[in-house]
C-alpha cells in the first residue's frame, strides 16, 4: 500500500471512486494489486486510521474491486485444488490397477510358461513313448518274421516227411493185400484184432491220401503273404488248420463208410418175387450163373428201397469175405452172355461220393471215346487205353480221390 506524502501519486492518477485527481497532499491509499489510488474519504478510512497505517510498514490495502477478484480466485484455487486431490486419486486407483494388472499377467506369463512346460514334458514323454512302442513292436515283428523263417524251414522238413510217407503208400497197400489174406487162413481167431490193425491201417492211407493232396508250398507263400501285407497270419494259419481238421475228417467218415459197405454187393435186374423170398433166385445166379458155392460165399441177401409194381428193387448182398465178393464181381461179368439172365447185374456197393465219381468217371469216357479214343475203358477208377503192344497203358482221366478198400 502506498500512502499520499509518502510516495506520491502522478499527476494523472484518478481516485477510483470519484474519478478526481489525486494529488501529493490529498490523503490517500494505493491498492496493492491494481495500483490505483483512492481518497481516504472516499474509501471509508478516517484520519487516525490512516495515520496508523501509514505508520505501520509491511500493511496491505486493496480496493474493492480487487478484493473481489483476490476472494474469487481463493475460491477457484481451493477448487482447483479439490479437482487436483480427485485426479490424484484417481490416478492413484489406476496406478494401482496398472500394478495389478501388472503382477496379474506376470503371474499369467508364469503360470503359462509353467503349462507349456507341463506341455512340452508330456510331449516328450509321449513322443519318447511312441518310440519305445515302435521299438517293441519292431522287436516283436521281427520275433515274428523269424517264427515265420524258422516254421518255413520246419514244413520242408515235414514236407520231406510227407514225401517219405507218399513213397511208403505203395507198401501200406500191399501190406494190406497180406493183412487181407492172413484174414482168410486165420478164420476165427485173432481175426477182430487183424480187423481193427487193418481198420488203423486204412485210416493211415486216408491221411496219407490226404496230406498228398496238402500243397505246402501254396500256404507257405499265402501265410508269409498275410504276415508280409496285412498281419492276418494268425487267421490264415487258423483257417488252414480248421480246413485241414475238416479235411482229414470227412475223409475218415468216407473211410469207415466204404469200410462198413466193404463185402456188399448190389444185385440190380432180380424181379420181385411172389412169395417174397428172394434166396432161391440169388441162389440160382450164384451157383449156376457164376458157378460159385452160395453157403460158402454168401452171409445174406436184403431187398433194399420202397417196394414198387412198376420196377424191381436192387438186393444187397453181403459176401463172407473180401475175396469171395472180389471173385463175385469177376464172375459176374459173365452174365450179360447169358439169355437166362440178361438185365441182371452185380454191381459193388459204393458210398455216395463214390456213386458221384463212378457217374463222372462214365461221362468222361463217354466223351473221351467219342472224342477218337474208342478203345478207352474205365480200370481202378481210371479211364485208360492199352498202347499198341497190349502191355503199357496210358491213363486218360486222373486218378480218383478216393479208391480205397471197396471195390
Ligand atoms: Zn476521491
Ligand atoms: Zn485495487
């Protein structure tokens, strides 16, 4: 605050109030912020006010209009002030969120890189499992394919043996033909047991019979192929196996049936007799027709099917032996010169499978004579031809699968 008297107002300065000028010895006060000057009268100050006022130093004064702006701008200060103190705040939340947002994804990172960790572990760990599996597996096939090599050289071997077996037929069946005639000078005794030795026997070449058949090689080649391309081996070898069972099964029942028809004949042609005894006819044609002992040769005589007016039904006649029913059937070609019995024939008994192959045997002679072998016949179930000098034949047709004991 300046004082008139003490550091004088200009000339030009106007008191604030009545717009008068202010000279050097009016008493008056200046403001402290806009400078202008005011008569004490005009502002309300009395005389020993501002005496003490101009007395004191360091005192402030401001005119009305300035205290006015001074108190507004406190105000807008303290305003200022409060939003300050908000925005402090404010950024202090943020910050604080900044932080844990922050600490968040670090935490986040960790546990991230902690799962790829677990990750990467399990991947190795799997991957290192695959490998051992393949390994093992490696291993195994190769167990396998050495199976494989070694049962390979394991059914040459048997099939060598097969060989050696095949060779021995020959032999069985003439050791047979002996067995056959021992039976005759025996009679009676021991004779069940030369039965069943021969029944053992019979079984024997069937199986021989039949591994002849077994092409080894094919099911060696098919079983190292489905080792080789699919893994089935197992199921190829199982359906050899069960083949084979089935195989040499059928074959032995087929054995036992021509066993059991073994001394059967089948008389064909024999009209159907009034009194139904059939004896005294058969009788006739055996003695003498084939000039054979008919009590010596013959066990029985049966008429066989469902009776009929418009054909007569076949007999079935059982020889004693093997080799009367043998002699029976040599013989009994003869009838067919004979007026006496014509339409009359003997016949062996066959099983069905051996009806089929005697009825495949004939067409195929039928066709083969037809076809310019004239001289063709059927033997041992065989269609062959006598060469020129009447000692080699040839065979036409293959042989039979099955031609054992019966005939
Ligand atoms: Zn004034
Ligand atoms: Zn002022």
């Amino acid at each position: 605050m300046a004082t008139g008297g003490g550091s004088a107002p200009r000339r030009t300065d106007k008191c604030l109030t009545c717009n008068e000028n202010v000279t050097k010895k009016d008493p008056a006060v200046s403001c402290d912020v806009c400078l202008k000057w005011c008569h004490i009268k005009c502002c309300g100050i009395d005389v020993p006010t501002y005496e003490t006022m101009k007395a004191m130093e360091n005192i402030r004064w401001y005119c009305d209009s300035c205290v006015k702006k001074i108190l507004k701008l406190i105000s807008d200060v303290a305003r200022v002030e409060e939003k300050q103190d908000k925005i402090d705040e404010e950024v202090g939340n943020v910050k604080e969120l900044v932080e844990r947002t922050r600490s968040e994804i670090s935490q986040m990172r960790q546990e991230t890189v902690n799962d790829l960790g677990g990750v990467k572990q399990l991947v190795e760990q799997t991957a290192s499992g695959v490998s051992q599996l393949r390994q093992e597996t490696e291993k195994e096939m190769e167990s396998v394919r050495k199976l494989v090599e070694q049962s390979k050289g394991d059914i040459l071997q048997l099939q060598k043996e097969f060989d050696m077996v095949k060779q021995s037929k020959g032999d069985m069946s003439l050791l047979r033909q002996e067995v056959d005639k021992g039976l005759e000078v025996l009679g009676k005794q021991n004779r069940d047991e030369i039965m069943k030795m021969r029944q053992e026997m019979d079984k024997s070449l069937v199986i021989v019979d039949h591994l002849k058949k077994w092409d080894i090689n094919k099911e060696v080649a098919e079983l190292t192929n489905a080792f080789v391309n699919d893994g089935s081996w197992a199921e190829v070898v199982r359906k050899h196996v069960t083949n084979e069972m089935k195989g040499v099964k059928g074959d032995v029942e087929e054995q036992m049936e021509i066993e059991r028809r073994r001394k059967n004949l089948i008389v064909f042609g024999v009209p159907e007799s009034e009194t139904g005894n059939d004896i005294d006819t058969v009788s006739d044609i055996i003695t003498q027709a084939l000039k054979l002992d008919f009590s010596r040769h013959i066990e029985s005589i049966v008429r066989i099917g469902k009776f009929s007016h418009e054909k007569a039904r076949p007999i079935k006649m059982i020889a004693k032996t093997f080799e009367g029913k043998r002699e029976i059937l040599t013989r009994a070609k003869m009838l067919r010169e004979l007026d006496d019995y014509k339409g009359i024939f003997v016949a062996p008994d066959l099983t069905r499978k051996q009806q089929e192959f005697d009825k495949d045997l004939r067409v195929n002679l039928k066709k083969i004579r037809e076809a310019g072998e004239p001289e063709a016949v059927i033997r041992s179930g065989q269609i062959i031809k006598k060469n020129e000098n009447g000692k080699t034949i040839s065979v036409l047709y293959p042989k039979p699968p099955q031609q054992l004991g019966g005939k």
